[in-house]
DNA sequence: GTCTATATCCCGATAGAC
DNA sequence: GTCTATCGGGATATAGAC
C-alpha cells in the first residue's frame, strides 16, 4: 500500500474500486435501485470505463455476490464451531443464516437475486456456494452415517427453513425490530432442532400413512 | 356484466387490462424486466395513461399482487382440503406452496419482491395474506389446542420452510426441470411432517440443554 | 489495454392540451 | 381519461485519446 496508493482511482486498480464501491452502493441504495452510472460518478471515471471489466451491470452484482458469499460462509462456519454437539451446531448454523440476513441485507440478497443460474456458470460463484454447502453437509453428515441420501435431504430442509425466515424476514424493507431478528433466529434454531428430531418423517415415504397419528393432537 | 364490456379494453376498462395485461407481460418477462412502457404499448395506450389509474410501476404491481395471492390462497385451501387428517392438510399445504412457486414463477415472486412493507398499508394486499395465515393456522391449531403462542410459532416455521423450498426453487430463472419440482414439493411436504413430530423442539428452550442427546447419532 | 466522450435507446414520471 | 411533449436517469455500444 505504498506506491500504488498515489493514485488509488481512476488508475492502477478500478476493478477492486467497482466491486468495493459496488458493495457500499448496495448498502445504501439496495440492489434495486444501484447503478452503475451512480458508482461510476462516485468513483470518478466515466459510465463506459466499468464495460471494461465487467460485461455487464449483472457481471459486477455477481463479482460482489462472491464476496458476499464468503462473507456468508465464514460467518456460517464461525457459528457453526462454536458448538459441540451436533444439534447445536446445526441450530446456531440456521441462527446465523438469520442473522447474517438481516445484518447484511443487502449482501444476502444480492446474492439470491442472482439466480442460482449463475451459479452454475461462474466457477468462482459456484465454490464459493459449494463451501457453504459443505459446511452444512458436514454437520448434517453426523446424524446419517451411511446414509448420504438422507444427510442430503435433511441438509436441505435445514437450508431451506433457515432460508424461509431470512427471506421473509428481509422482504420487509427498511430496518429491522432487533428484536424480531432475534426471534426469527431463535425460531429457526428451533425449527432445525425439530426437523432433526423429526427427521425420520422427511425420508420415509411410508409414514404418510403408517404413523399419521403420530402427529395428532393429543 | 353487460353494458361494460362492449368495449373490453382501451376505453371503458383501462385498469382491467391493466392488470390483466401486466400478469401477462410479467410472466413474460420477469419482475424484473417488467416495464410500463411495453405494457402501454400492447395495450394501445400512451405511455402517461397508466398513471390516471396507477400512481406508479409499483401500485400496479402491487395489484396484480392482490391477484396473485387470492389465487395462491385458493390453491393452498384447495391442497389443505383434500386431505383429512391434519398432518395430511399441512404437508398438503407445503407441497401446494412450492407447485404454486414453480407454475406461477412470476406471480410468486411478484407479491414477495413487493415487500411486506405495502402488505401492511394496502388494505386489500394484507386481507388476500391474511387469509393464505388463516388456513394454515387453522389447520395448525388441531395441533395446539389451548397454546396460541405455540400455534403461532409453528405455523411460522411451517410457513417459512415451504417458502424456503420455493424460494430456492423459483431463484433459478428460466423453466423448471418438473422433477426438481416434485422433489422440492415432495421434501417440502416431508420436512412438515418431520416439523410436526419435533415440534416439542420449537417452544421448549430447555431442550437446547436437556435432551440435547436425544438429537445425536445413534 | 484503459479510460473518456459521445450517442442511442428505453424507462419512469410529470405538465398541460384535448 | 387519454395524448403529446418533455425531463432526468440509466444501460450499453462505439470511437478515439493516452
């Protein structure tokens, strides 16, 4: 940071600017209503110079949504190794789903605004998605030994609920109730420990019928 | 029924074929790319007569929203009535949110990118929500006699697991392998069932510490 | 190769004429 | 109610300066 720093834009590194501007622009504005001829203004380079580094408004939101990403990841995994038992690592996983949501809500959503199409084709996106995923599997894998199709489903349904409440829970513009944060986290740590006790309902196919009344009321 | 419709569109109904016109055109082309301008143009009218009936892009959105959720409403009680036992009505219910969000992509994500923000303002928005709420809390309460509070907390984390599925789901733009969809309505149903079996999870806090065993691997 | 300048086209929204 | 005209902004494409 010695000699590149004399001219830290408009030179040398525009690229790291735009996708550094891009996440204080998404902060402030929302995915929606960013620009990049906002960011180019701010960053003092013409609406054109962007085009040279990223084909598309699109290319840059998704630069951002890798960053996004790992930001996620870690922040799932820190959660998840401050746990010892497995169930508790599983729930303070769907706790940081939640929280990381609305702390970062416009980096989250970036990142499912995408489409998970992308994540198919931008290598860089796709890694960074799969360390999530491994993240969970990993924990999930504990409660399913030899059994990677179940671990499969039940990781899925764990992602899927903490997905649920983080996104109802961000569609909701503005700022957040810290405290219905923390009740929507707390429901969802709750809900992940329910699954994983009722786990055994999710892959057999047979308890629609077979114990049906295992859930009546009492 | 009568007089009106001598003249369906470009007089006489504009805000009908308004609405109308902008289900059509959403699916089309997406919330995102959904423009008054096109609309107008399909319809014949300047691109300024919207405005006499809508104060803006989003008001009329938010219209078509209020469709989108009675329809949604009407599927999901339609699901929840088919069955008989309560577990049944729920997994139903779960299994009909996600089919709903993959067949009406743009219908699905046009009343959630609308924000719960105008549910609360928009008198007719917050009554077609409120009734998608009331079907599921009443095929939740069965299961809660007596318990509100904990009536509530599960409906919540039934509602926010199928919007998981679908949301996950309806993020990959384009069209649906319809095996995904009936894998993904199928887990939805089955990670219901598993939410209903653990429930005792949800509401006792204690648990966390408790039976914390009961959770592990065998 | 990177960036500026410029130009095109589309969109949302408003004001005022008919 | 609807149209015409118009403003302000944004996404891109191209040409040329450095």
């Amino acid at each position: 940071m010695s000699s590149k720093r004399a001219k830290p834009y408009h030179h040398g590194d525009l690229k790291a600017a735009l996708i550094d501007g891009a996440a204080e622009l998404l902060v402030e504005r929302g995915v929606r209503r960013f620009s990049l001829a906002e960011l180019s203004r701010r960053l003092g380079v013409a609406v054109a110079a962007p085009y040279r580094h990223f084909a598309n408004r699109d290319e840059l939101l998704a630069a951002v949504a890798v960053r996004a990403l790992d930001q996620f990841g870690d922040a799932l995994a820190a959660q998840s190794s401050e746990a010892d038992q497995p169930e508790q690592r599983l729930a303070a996983m769907a706790e940081g789903y939640v929280r990381f949501a609305a702390e970062q809500p416009a980096l989250f959503s970036v990142v499912f605004s995408i489409g998970l199409d992308k994540k198919k084709r931008h290598s860089e996106l796709r890694e960074a998605y799969e360390e999530i995923e491994g993240t969970l599997a990993a924990a999930v894998a504990e409660f399913c030994p030899g059994d990677p199709v179940g671990a499969q489903q039940l990781a899925d349904a764990i992602e899927a609920t903490a997905h649920g409440y983080a996104a109802l829970l961000t569609d909701q513009p503005g700022a957040f109730d810290p405290a219905d944060v923390d009740h929507a986290a707390e429901q969802a740590a709750g809900a992940t420990r329910a699954l994983l006790r009722g786990r055994a309902a999710l892959w057999d196919q047979d308890a629609r019928s077979e114990d049906a009344g295992a859930g009546q009321p009492t």
